[in-house]
C-alpha cells in the first residue's frame, strides 16, 4: 500500500512539473501580447521615431539642393578689382602736381549696384569726413573721404562720399580739381541726386579758372538734364552772367 502510494505522488508530481514547464515556455513566446505590453510599446515606439528621421532626411536633402540651386543662379557684385580705364587728365594736373591719383581712375558707373548699408564702420569714415569738412580741415576731408570709398565702392552713400571731394575741393578753392572730381561722379553715379549740384559747381570752377566757354556748356547741359532741379535757377543765373542763353531756358524757380 505504501508503495502505491508513492507511486502516484510521483506522478502527481511529475504532471505538475509538467505544467509548470508549459507555463514558463508560453510565457516567454512572443505571440503573448497581452502580458507584454511594455515591450510591444517600445517596439512600435522605435520604429516610428526610424520613420519620422527618414522624413527629415529627406526634407534636409531636398533644402539643400534648393540652396545650392539659388547660389549657382545668385548674380554677382561688380568686382572692384576690375582694372578701370583711365581717363585723361584736364589742365589741373599740371596746376596740381600733387593731384591724388584715386580722383583720377573712375570705375564703371556703380549707382545701380549700390548696397544700403549703414553699420558703424561702414559710415564712420563718412561722417568724420563731414566733420573734417566742416572745421575746413580739407587734406583730412578728403582722406576721410576716400577711405570710405575705397572700403565702400557700392555703398549707397559713395556718390555723396565723391560729391564730398568734389565740395573739399570746391571750398579749398582747387577748382581744377573740383573739374576732375565732378567728372568721376558723372561717371561713377550717373542717377545720383546729387549730380545738378556737382555740374553747378563743375561750372563755376570753369569760370573761376577762366574757361568761360566750358563753364557755360556745362551749365546749358545742367538746365537741359535737370531742368526741374533746385539748381537750375542757379545756372540761369551763371548762364546769364557769363553772357550765356541756354537752348532751353527754364522758368525761373521761385
């Protein structure tokens, strides 16, 4: 009886070793969903975080080939280390040995390329130019004045900056090379508003050095380009002084 006994303890035994083995197995297969969720989420988590960095590759590529689409079509600055053709000299460079060869080399006309920009150091030689100009300080006027332009070819401000060499000289009474400085601005910034002036002032330094003929060409050309110009009283004026009648002449400005 006793034997019996042990015998089916030990099948018991067995069957419930059994089970438990089953059990074990079952709970490691993957199809078990329901008592792994963590893992299924993570799962699922990292294959949406693979599909949403392929998007942005493909995004990052497509920007970067739209860039470098738009710096092959990207139109260039005039460079201004073109060689500029020379012009001939008037009669102020044998007056002015000492006649500053940067009022003497004109670039291409620039007006049209011009770059708004108005950063401190872009305008500080300008306005010290300005202020040299001012307390009639004229050699250092017009250094000022240069360095702008030789740093700030396209500078929206350039054709003030010549017009100011052209004014230094004007007041420092070189009128041969107020002549010169006036023809690189007509050259240089052809639309610059500041040209009716430059051409008066261009016109009484021909008069002033007795050219009486060119002064009152140049002012029949000022009144016939800028007949509406606050200058054109002026070079009525001049014309009329100088024994001159202008192909067209203007109303008198008020």
């Amino acid at each position: 009886m006793p034997s019996t006994l042990s015998r089916t303890q030990a099948g018991v035994a067995l069957a419930s070793l059994s089970l438990l083995s089953l059990t074990a197995c079952s709970l490691l297969t993957p199809s078990n969903k329901m008592e792994h969720p963590l893992v299924d989420r993570q799962e699922e988590r990292y294959y949406e975080l693979t599909e949403k960095i392929q998007n942005q590759e493909a995004k990052i590529a497509k920007l970067t080939a739209q860039i470098e689409a738009f710096g092959a079509q990207k139109p260039a600055l005039p460079s201004t280390l073109t060689k500029a053709k020379l012009t001939a000299l008037p009669a102020a460079k044998k007056m002015n040995p000492e006649l500053n060869v940067g009022d003497a080399d004109p670039l291409a006309p620039l007006q049209e390329n011009t770059v708004a920009s108005s950063k401190h150091e872009d305008m500080h030689f300008y306005f010290e130019g300005l202020r040299l100009l001012e307390e009639q300080k004229f050699d250092l006027a017009l250094a000022s004045f240069r360095d702008f332009l030789k740093s700030n070819p396209v500078h929206v401000y350039a054709d003030r900056a010549q017009f100011q060499i052209a004014e230094a000289h004007f007041l420092n009474k070189d009128y041969g090379l107020v002549v010169v400085a006036t023809n690189l601005m007509e050259s240089r910034y052809p639309y610059s508003f500041k040209l009716p002036e430059a051409l008066y002032k261009r016109a009484v330094s021909f008069a002033n050095l007795g050219q009486s003929e060119s002064a009152q060409k140049s002012l029949r050309d000022l009144l016939n380009r800028f007949p509406d110009s606050s200058t054109a009283k002026l070079a009525t004026l001049k014309l009329a002084e100088l024994g001159g009648q202008p192909s067209t002449a203007p109303p008198l400005l008020e």
